[in-house]
C-alpha cells in the first residue's frame, strides 16, 4: 500500500506526537509507507518547520547510520504566559481558600485539559535533561506527574503515606513537615526505582517544602538522584523554604483564611527557564 | 500569514488529536489559517480518511451553520487484541503475585505508553456514550482513569480512603468489601460531582466488585448515574460477582499464591464491545 504525502504527514504527525523523546529511525517510517528515504526525509522538514512555528515542539535530527529523529515538546513563552494567567485567574477565587491555607485544587487536578497544559509547560523545562523517571506523593500530584511524564516518555513512580498491600515490599522513610513540623513517613515500593536512576520530582503544591525533601530523602535511600522539582502552587507564607532548586507556576501569598483573601501570581517559572 | 496544505494538515492534526470529544466549526481552521471553508472541507477529508485507515479514530461532520467536524477515539480489533496479548504477557509472570491473591501493577500502572494504550482501548467502548466523568478510587486506578477522562475529554473524579483537609467538605458512605467482607469506608469532595452528571467508574483491579459497588452507591448520594465501567483486570476466583455490567481487558483465574502460579486470559472485552 503506497501512502500520498497528505497522508504521510497526518500519520507521522500522530506517531511523533505518541512518542516523545523516543529516535525514530527514517527507515521506520521508509518501511511503513513504502516510500523513499529521501521522501520521509523531506515529510520531516515540512512537520518540522510546522511544529516549530506552531509551538508543538522541535524535531530534532540524529544523522548517521544509527539516526532518525527525535520530537521533544516545547512550548512557547506565549503559551507559558498564557497557562500561568489562566491559572493565575481560576486560583485567584477566594472560594478556594481551606482551612490551613491550602487551596481546594481538585477541579484544576481533575480538568485533563488544563493538566495536560500544565504538563507540557513542565515537560518543556526538562525536555532536554536526562529524566529516568518522574516522582510524585499520593494523591493529589498524581496527575499533572502523568502529563509530565507522558510528554517526557519515562514512567511515573507514586510515593505513598502508607504501605498496602498492592506494593509488594517498600521502603519506609520518616521526614519532618515543613509547616507543621510533625513527624511523617512515606513509603516507596522496592520494585519502583532502579539505582541511579535520575528523577524529576513533581508536586501540586508546596509549602514549607516537608513533603519534597521527604521525596528526595527517599531517593537517596534508592540510590536515585534528584533531576529536577517542579510545583503546580507554590505557597509564599513560609518562614524557611527546605526546597532550593525548584520550579513553579503559580505562587500564593497574603493567605488569610479568616477574611478569605489571597494574592495569586506568577511562579518563578520565568526566571528560571529561558525563552 | 498564509499555510500550505502540508502546513494545515499537520497542525489540524494536532489539534484535533488534542481535542476529542469537542465540536469544531470549520470557520476555526479557515480563520486560524487565513483559508477558504472549501479548502478546510478538504483538507479535513484527507485526515478523516487517514485516521481511519491507520486506526486513529474517526471524524465525525456535523452539518449546518452552527457545524463542524467532532474527532472521537476509536481504535481498530487488531489494537485492541494486541494491547489485550501485551497485558496477558506482562501479567503473566509469577513474580507478580502478592499475599491475598493480588498482582503487583505499579510498573504497567505508572508506565505511560501502556497506560495511554489502555486509556485509549477503553476510551474507545465509550467514545459515543454521554459522559460528563470519569470517576476512580485513590490510588493505583488513577493513571488509567486519567488516560481515559483525556481521550473522553471530561474531568476525573477521585474518590478517597479518608478525608483530607485539601478536598473541602466530603460526602462519607460505608460500604462491604466484597472479597474480605469488611466494612470500609470512601469519601467524595462535595464539589467534585453535579447533580445528573453521568460517569464512568474506572479501576485497575476487580475482585468482588465490592468497591465499584460503592463508588455506585456513592453517585447516588451525589444524585449522579452509571454511564459505564472499566477495569483493567478482574479476578475470576470469585463466589458472588457484585457487580455485571462491566468491561475487562484482562482476567485472572487459578491464582495459586503458595505455588506461585497464575493463568491469565482475556478479560469480557471482546464479548461486549462490537468492532
């Protein structure tokens, strides 16, 4: 069956877009539509110029016997500032504000259009690093470490306050709340991170930061290293920060529950990533 | 600034693709890219026809003024058996098996290709079915239930264990676990639901059905309606099923957990789906 270019496009659009970081070789593709090389080659060029001038992300080739080409996702800074100003926007409610300071979140964490946003524009800062694994604590995390990790084509590992059965065996760890400086543990199953593996750790919401120095202890008793910490919320109120190197989308301040106000605005998600 | 057709292509692709589930008038492509609506008709043609072939998902043209074209996921049989032979596979293996006859998932459950493969397999029974969410329990079902809300294009609901300050206030039901007979508790965000919404109840594992039992009695509480439910393995070693109207793609039978063996088949897919 041969293939029309028109179609040719479409369905390597699709494959690309399904798998992120991953090399694929021209001959796959060769193969696929029974067309020549040099064919598939320029089908590439015009589906590279077009992500690229769309903000889908950039094709990057790998020349050589052993090449192909590899699509990384990368929004544009239009698309970032435009992400963070919805957010912005819908956290600025004051109908949000809990008890403690915290933000009802789970309609954003629940939204897949949104979590997938927000998982490009993470994705977009680590996509050229190496990123074994994405890391992120039961529950509320769990989805936006998803679309992260889906751009990023590496598995997600989920820490757990608990052990259950359906772990296997873990490891436990005790770490110190940031803000309520309580003794906590939480539990990895043994089976989920292989040694040396370097992880991208990923969370809704930070205070204090207890919770992601807990994550990053853990990884050192997984002999794992700490490639990267983003944060959907970031919260201002905080005495001392345990957490440096970090990225977030969204910050809060002048948190008063009592007259339910908040101040909402943007992370240091630009100061830290070059457009 | 003018587009090529390659140009257009590629970039409707995507959208579409990113899009599911959601109407688009034809004057959004002719305006985003400064073209006639006949040509747009085409260009949707060629991909229509594209997506089909290769197994993507069908295009769907709603005529008239306020019209447009609708991408719904739809994979072909030969996806849907070669998915279902992959988990067989992977399941297989006995070093799965945990105390009480449950199978360690959390590799396939936090791997990314897969889980989107089986978003997309399950998105696909439901693809025309009215769907306003998806609704899972904390912890292990939530990447699947995230997969299939993105190819449904509706918000995830999670259900949880215990209440937690960041979920406001909750609704609490009791309910008996099938397998073990104990009585348990879940908890819903009283914000998370809306009256008459239907749902699709989702999960990784099913024994008795004890728990899908309750996330039903629980959509009662919240005057909500059972559109659907998908699990990805079912466990067959089970006196009294508590729950019928349900799609597996895997099913477990003849788990010895003191010899370590374990058979794994096919789940009902296949009996209740059409292709």
């Amino acid at each position: 069956m041969k293939f029309r270019r028109s179609e040719r496009l479409i369905d390597m659009t699709n494959y690309l877009l399904e798998h992120p970081r991953e090399l694929v070789p021209l001959t796959y593709f060769a193969e696929k539509y029974g067309s020549a090389k040099s064919s598939i080659s320029e089908d590439l060029g015009i589906i590279k110029e077009t992500f690229e001038t769309r903000g889908v992300g950039i094709l990057k080739t790998v020349p050589g016997a052993a090449g192909g080409v590899k699509f990384y996702v990368l929004v544009g800074k239009e698309e970032a500032v435009a992400l963070i100003e919805e957010l912005c926007n819908v956290f600025e409610s004051p109908e949000r504000l809990l008890p403690g300071g915290y933000l009802y979140l789970n309609d954003i964490l629940g939204n897949p259009t949104i979590v997938r946003k927000v998982g490009r524009v993470i994705a977009s800062a680590y996509a050229k690093s190496d990123i074994d694994a994405v890391m992120t604590v039961a529950t509320k995390g769990i989805s936006i470490a998803y679309a992260v990790a889906g751009f990023l084509n590496v598995p997600v590992v989920i820490v757990r306050r608990d052990p259950k059965v359906t772990e296997g065996s873990t490891v436990s760890i005790n770490y110190v709340s940031g803000s309520t400086k309580r003794i906590q543990s939480m539990v990895l199953s043994k089976r989920s991170l292989s040694e040396g593996a370097r992880v991208l750790i990923v969370d809704d919401f930070m205070k204090a930061g207890g919770t992601i120095n807990g994550m990053i202890d853990l990884l050192q008793e997984f002999k794992a290293s700490v490639a990267g910490i983003a944060v959907l919320v970031e919260s201002e109120e905080i005495e001392e920060r345990l957490v440096d190197n970090y990225i977030s989308l969204v910050r809060l301040s002048n948190v008063n529950v009592r007259e339910k106000t908040i101040s909402v605005s943007e992370g240091n998600f630009f100061s830290r990533i070059n457009f």
